[in-house]
C-alpha cells in the first residue's frame, strides 16, 4: 500500500470509535462470507442453501485451522505494522496473559 494511502487509512481508521471498527470488521467478514457463498452457489446451483452456508463454515474454520501458522504470524506483523499505535497494547498484554499465549506472542513479534 502507498504511503498516501496508508496514511489515509490510519486517519480513518484513529477517527473510528471502537463500536465503529467493530462494525466495520463484522461487515468486511460478512462480505468475504457472502463471496465465498456466492462461490460455492455459482459450482452447487443445485445445493440447498443450508448446504451452501454449512460449506461456507467449514471453510472459514479449515482455512484458518490449516493455514501455514507462518502465515498468521506474518499477519498478525503486518497489523501492528499497519495499525500498531491504534493498538490499546496494555489491554492486549492483559489478554495474551489471561489466554496464556505468551510464547506465541513472542512468536509473533520476532517476525516483525
């Protein structure tokens, strides 16, 4: 991403309220859910849409549960290089605590 644009972006994004990128989170998976839908309807006309939905779940839950767990790491890099001052780090060290994640958060950070 542009410099320009990734400027913009921060701007926007420091500009939300947390319900605001809540939301906008929620909207972005909701539209990567109905793509993948559409998808899946577009191969399986003849599949009943209960079907079509049930797929849809499985592959979010494989995708992510078989990704290379690089991947993640390499992600969750790009966020804090992205978005990183956005990030309340206090309330987020509190939660790695609690869910005992330390490791992989260090993990993590090494591959920044």
């Amino acid at each position: 991403m542009s410099t320009p644009a990734l400027e913009l972006q921060r701007r926007l994004i420091r500009a939300m309220s947390p319900e605001q990128k809540i939301r906008a989170a929620e909207a972005l998976r909701r539209a990567v859910w109905d793509l993948k839908a559409a998808w899946i309807r577009s191969q399986h006309p003849e599949m009943p849409e209960p079907d079509v939905q049930d797929a849809v779940r499985r592959w979010f839950r494989d995708d992510y549960r078989d990704a290379d767990p690089e991947r993640h790491l390499r992600d969750i890099a790009a966020m804090r290089r992205i978005s990183g001052e956005l990030i309340d780090q206090p309330a987020l060290e509190g939660w790695i605590a609690r869910l005992g994640l330390d490791a992989e958060w260090r993990k993590a950070l090494e591959t920044e």
